[in-house]
C-alpha cells in the first residue's frame, strides 16, 4: 500500500512514499536541472510535493507547502486578494511594492515558462490537477535564469495520456469565527486519436471569508469568487516528437482585504498627519477592539474589492534529433490584470479612497540542446523575454476630513470630494537575452562533476507618467533606462560513496538585474537614478542518504551566501506636511551574507507508518556601515540588522498511518509547522532604532498543527477530512499593509475544517 505523506523539507512528499514491494521509501523524481532525476541524485536542495500529498493535505496555494520547506519565508498579508503573497528563501526575498514594478528574486515556473513577472506582485498558481511542486533553494542561474537569484518554486501539472478519463471533485470548509467556502473541480481526459490527447481542467470556489465589515455601506466581508480554467493538449505525430500546448485562465473577484487593524499608528500614517497625532489622534478601534482580540471584523464605509485576472499560453515542443540528442522548445505569454479599490482610511468615515488599475504582459521564447552519452550530459541553449507593466495609482480624499473631533485633511469648501491626493501611472518593461550551458561529466562510476554558467544581458526601462499631486497639480513625466550585464557560473562535485549514500559541494553565482528610480525630487524636478544588480556568491555542501534498506531517507546541507549589491525598498515623503510627495525607491545595501543548515529526514518504521520531517536554522544580516531612509524620512544605520523575511529558526514534524479497513484503505496524518520571529521589512528590522515597539512590528513565532484523515473505498471513490491550525494559534507574517488609521492591518489565520470527496470515472 502507498503511503505518501507531506514531508516538508528536501524530503519531499513523494519522497516519503512506502514502496509496496520492499515497505520502504520510494523513489523521488524531480527536474531540477530539466530533466528527469532523483532527488538524491541531484546536488541541489529541493522539497517536492506530489500530487498526492497537495490532495491529502489539502495544499490549495503557496503559503501551503512553503511553511511546510526549511529556511523558506512568506508574508501573506492580504494586498491585493487572499492568494496574495511574498516569498524569501535563505533570506533572499522578493520586494514588495503595490505602486512600483520591481524585479523578483525567487523565480517561479509552471511547466518551464516563467510566470514571475505579474501585475499583482507575485504570482500565486492554482493547483488543481497538479502533478508536483519542487521548491528549489539557493540561486538557480542556470536553467532557470530569471528572476531566480534565491531559488525557485518549479510547478508541473498533470499532462493528457491516452486514456478517456476523468474526476469530480467537492469540497466545503468553514471558519472559526464565521464563514465558509465551497468548491467544486472537474477533470476530463479524453483522446482524440491514437496520437492527439486532451485534458481540461475547470475549478469554481466561493468563500464569504473570515474576516466580516459590520458597516452596511460598505463590501461586506472578505470573501471570494474564483473560476480557473485549463486545457492542455499533447500530440505525439512520430516517434520522438512530442508538442504540448496548454491555454490557463483565471478569474478572482474579492472583496475587501483579509485584514483587521493593530491599533498601532506605522511611521507613514502618524508622520502624514504629524498634527493630528500631536492634537490627540489615536488609532481608531470603533468599538471592535484590535489583533489579537479582534480576528474577524472591520468597519470600512467604502466600496473596496480587489480583481485579479491572469491568461497564460505555452507551447513546448521536444525534438529527438538521434538517440541520444534532443532539441526542446518553450514558448510562453502571459497576461494579467490587478483592479483593487481600498478604504485607506480604514474606518467607518470616507477620508482617504484608493484605486490600482494594474496590467502587466510576458512573452518569452527558449531553446535548449540537449545530448546525452554514457559518460556525459550537455545542455546548451538560449532565451529571449519580454515584459511590460503598467500601473495605475490613484488616492483621492473622500467627504469627511475629521476624525474623532481632530482635523485630517483641509476643508470640503477648499478640496471637495474626489480631489486627488496623488496621482500617476508607473511603467515599467524588461528585455532580457541569455545564453547557457551546463555539462554533466561522470568521471568515475563514484565522481560526478558538473559545471555550467548563464550569460545574461538586461535592458531595464522605467517611467512614471500622468502626475498629479496633492489638489490635482500636475508633475512632468519622467522616464529612465539602464543595461546589465552579467555571467553567473555553477561548479558542482558530487561523490558516491556507495549506492545510497552520497557527498555534494556547489558553488554557484546568483544575479538580479538592477533598474533605474524615477521620480520627483522636493522641488518637484525630476530625477533619474540608477541602482546596481544584486549579486551574490552561493557556497553549499551536502550529504544525501538513503539507509536501512531504504528505511531512512536523511539529507543535510549547509551554505552561506556573500552577496554584493542587495537590493531594499524604502518608501517616505519628501516633505513630512506633503502627503503626495512620496517617493519609492529601491536602495543598494554594499555587502551582506546569508548562512545556514538544512536537516531533512523520512522514516518507514513499520509498514502503514512514515515520519519525516525538516529542519532549518538561518542567519542572514547585512554587514555594511551605512544609512538608508525609511517611512518617515528617518534614517536606519542597516549594520548587523537581520535581512527582511529571515527566519532563524524553521522545523516540521510530519506522521501519517495507512491502513486498511473493511470499508477500504485509510489515512491519519497531524503535521507540526513551525517559524521563530522575524521582520516583513526595513522599518520593522530596524524598529529599535526608529523607537517602534515589538508588537506588530516583530512578526510572532508560530506553531501550527493541522490533522488529516481519509477513506480511499475503491479506485474510484475517496474521502478526506481536515482541520488546518488545530489549536487557533494567533499569528500573522507580514506589516507591510501598513497605512492606516486603525494602525497597521494584519492578516489573521483561523482554525479552518473542511472535508473533500472525489469521484473517477
């Protein structure tokens, strides 16, 4: 009987599989280097979740499987929808800006295509009919290139096969304090001749959310509407050709933000309206208390929502040119669109109103050559990329100007409704061309070396158009270029010292590409500055192991990351009495370093039992003496502060029991998350210096335990029950929904319990 469990760590779930015939672990195949391998042949460290495991353990979107993988980070903090998200891998995160474009550092690819570059921030797939995901840490130059400076999160979904085929899947959920979602998904297979399949794939979800606005006048709660389509087609017209062609669309509509009010006043807001704070302006509560107490209410008077559509094409073909030598294509686009209208107030009263018209478009087309002997494996190839955004900002004040008695904003008689606050469109395009190679020597049956490199030209374009400031008064355009270069090599060693036991050592160059600032100086002149690429040098030994007689899967790593150049966002305004003189611009901190250990494991014990788990201890900080300004025009000395979204202290334990029963073959899993505190981003991890108190500015350590259960009666018909955050720890990941004044929102995380069914036909 399979036992597949979610491991967590570089022990993937499907790596923590029991095999029938021996009752012990099973093999692990990824694509980390592109091709098909096993986990512990590849000199990487990777978690993997199967098809399997995503089901079972009811993984519907990152934030799932990321708590699940060591020394990995998110902040989910609600801007922009509830599938909103911000990755960090080994203390190299993703900046987050809802105004400005910026470049990702964790690269994220759904069936080879890159699908980082989004209107929305990042990218956060579906998975439905998802046949695994790989979470790749450490700099991924390589193959993967772009946008993958700190890893990668490599998503494959199930492709058409020859059979007529299908499944239905249903599924309800509800929320601690109130609320509920329903789902439903369908899956289709059927062939169209002996050599053309097709696959579709349909996901309708509805939720009324968990967090509720008791202000009649304004959205109702936090809930949602997804559609998500797929259909997938595979033609097979000769031996060793292969074309796979796939069409992905998706539709959220969301109402308000997830997100409920601190009561702690951010250095943005208290320093915006410096004068009413100083006449007595305290956070405003209206009667609902704030985070921990209140997790599920707000009172917004505004019509908010948050829209989120997102269009995908990608066309791979493989080419068998003789045995042994392959030509592969990917061509990919990709289309999305953001609309969000907030309450930035966030209060019963109409002050401030927020609107984003975020749009954003990719293209990209890559070939690789690939031969194989029994000696060597030879990858070399090239891309081309393309990417635009262009978003859309608008603040403008509302009718009422006074809170609580004390003023907020001049008079309606001076500045009706509807006057802006700032106004502009930001843009921002990319065309990036690489070249790569990667060559595989097996020097001995027991020696590996493998040794490759990325050469990468950047053109990177940025502007910000259609200015108004504060009363409407508008602002020149302003627009900027800049091209970066880089070459990122990889050496690695990797020897077998027998057939389960093995010893790595990679060192590998990791490259962002740098940009350019725009925007308007305090004499509202224009200005153009151009900030440099980050870079960093990767250094990682490992061990990978499989013992027992494949009873006991133990892989550990070790790395320590010396970077040049790291790249921070700072937002303040220029003029403290200016609430549209905002500036947002991304600082180059000199040298800072990353180290760490990675401990993952998976055992079978008996046969139906599987325990795994993972470790991870991270130490990330920025070395340089220097200052950067913050929120509030106040400067941050960055000297031996903790770089953003790094956790020291990550771990999971995971246990699940198979067995049979006279209705069919069951399960029992509980899965232990764990994250020690850490800091969303410079204001926070620099709050001592800034005179900011812990809470909420020091993200909480959390523990969350989630159960399992289920009941597979035959092939066809299955069964699953889960709770997720079995004990309701309070907890939330990020401040950077700051903002406000009801003070800085934070996303709550509910003890949800849900059940699925599942019908094949």
């Amino acid at each position: 009987m399979m036992c597949a469990l979610l491991a967590g760590a570089s022990m993937p779930t499907v790596a923590v599989a029991q095999s029938e015939a021996e009752g012990g672990l099973s093999e692990i195949v990824v694509t980390a280097q592109r091709r098909a391998q096993s986990l512990q042949d590849v000199p990487i460290s990777v978690t993997a979740f199967d098809s399997e495991a995503l089901e079972r353990s009811n993984i519907t979107a990152a934030a799932d499987y990321l708590k699940r993988t060591p020394n990995v980070s998110f902040q989910d903090d609600g801007q922009t929808g509830n599938r909103g998200v911000s990755i960090g891998i080994r203390g190299v995160s993703d900046i987050k800006s809802l105004d400005n474009s910026v470049i990702n550092s964790i690269g994220i690819y759904l069936d080879e295509f890159s699908v980082a570059s989004v209107s929305g921030g990042t990218i956060n797939p579906q998975l439905q009919d998802v046949e695994r995901i790989e979470v790749l840490r450490g700099p991924q130059g390589t193959y993967f290139g772009r946008n993958a400076i700190g890893g990668a999160l490599n998503i494959t979904t199930k492709k058409p096969v020859g059979e007529l085929g299908g499944e239905v899947q249903a599924g309800a959920s509800f929320y601690e304090n109130g609320g509920a979602e329903q789902h439903v998904t369908g899956i289709l297979n059927v062939p169209l001749s002996e050599t053309l399949w097709t696959r579709g794939v349909m996901h309708v979800e509805r939720s009324d959310g968990y967090v509720k606005n008791v202000n009649p006048n304004g959205t109702p709660n936090s809930g949602w509407d997804y559609f998500h389509g797929r259909l997938s087609l595979r033609w097979m017209p000769a031996e060793g050709t292969t074309i796979d062609a796939q069409l992905f669309h998706t539709n959220e509509n969301e109402g308000h933000d997830p997100t409920v009010n601190s009561g702690v006043l951010d250095l943005d807001t208290s320093g915006t309206f410096a004068g009413a704070v100083a006449a007595g302006l305290t956070p405003w509560g209206e009667g609902l208390g704030f985070f921990p107490k209140n997790q599920s209410k707000v009172n917004h008077d505004a019509r908010e929502y948050n829209k989120n559509r997102t269009t995908l094409g990608n066309l791979r073909i493989s080419q068998e040119l003789s045995p042994g030598l392959t030509l592969k294509s990917v061509t990919g686009f990709l289309k999305t669109a953001t609309d969000r209208r907030f309450d930035q107030d966030v209060t019963s009263l109409d002050i401030v109103i927020r609107e984003n018209d975020f749009d954003s478009r990719s293209w990209s087309q890559e070939l690789r050559l690939e031969a194989q002997t029994d000696q060597f494996d030879l990858t070399v190839g090239g891309l081309y990329a393309r990417d635009k955004q262009v978003k859309r900002n608008h603040i403008f004040m509302g009718s009422d100007r006074s809170l609580g008695g004390v003023g907020i904003l001049p008079p309606v008689a001076a500045f009706p409704a509807g006057t802006p606050i700032n106004r502009d469109t930001g843009t921002f395009g990319i065309r990036s061309l690489a070249a790569f190679a990667d060559l595989t020597w097996r020097v001995t049956p027991e020696l590996e070396v493998i040794a490759g490199g990325r050469y990468t030209h950047d053109s990177v374009s940025t502007g910000v158009v259609d200015v108004q400031v504060f009363g409407g008064r508008p602002l020149p355009d302003v627009r900027g270029k800049h091209s970066f270069d880089d070459f990122a090599p990889r050496l690695s060693l990797r020897y077998k010292l027998d057939r389960d036991v093995s010893l790595y050592g990679v060192v590998s160059k990791g490259y962002k590409a740098g940009g350019v600032n725009v925007g308007h100086d305090d004499a509202s002149d224009p200005f153009v500055d151009t900030f440099a690429p980050e870079r960093l040098w990767n250094y990682e030994i490992g061990f990978k192991s499989e013992l027992f007689d494949r009873r006991l899967r133990l892989n550990i790593s070790a790395f320590y990351l010396d970077w040049k150049d790291l790249q921070l966002q700072t937002f303040y305004l220029l003029d403290p009495t200016d609430i549209s003189s905002q500036v947002e611009l991304t600082h180059n901190v000199r040298k800072a370093r990353s180290k760490g250990v990675e401990f993952e494991f998976a055992a079978v014990p008996t046969r139906g039992l599987t325990i795994s788990g993972g470790l991870g201890y991270l130490d990330a900080k920025m070395l340089s003496d220097e200052r950067i300004v913050v929120t509030g025009g106040l400067p941050v000395d960055v000297e031996g502060l903790s770089t953003p979204k790094s956790p020291k202290w990550t771990w999971n334990l995971d246990t699940e029991y198979n067995f049979s029963t006279g209705a069919g073959e069951a399960y029992l899993g509980v899965n232990w998350t764990h994250r020690s505190h850490s800091y969303g981003d410079l204001e926070a991890t620099g709050r001592v210096q800034l005179g900011r108190p812990v809470f909420p500015y020091r993200l909480p350590a959390f523990d969350v335990v989630s159960l399992r259960a289920g009941l597979e009666v035959n092939e066809r018909l299955k069964f699953g029950l889960f709770v997720e955050n079995l004990l309701a720890e309070a907890y939330y990941t990020s401040t950077g929904e700051n903002f406000g004044l009801g003070g800085i929102r934070l996303r709550p995380h509910p003890r949800i319990i849900g059940a699925n069914v599942g019908l094949k036909f």
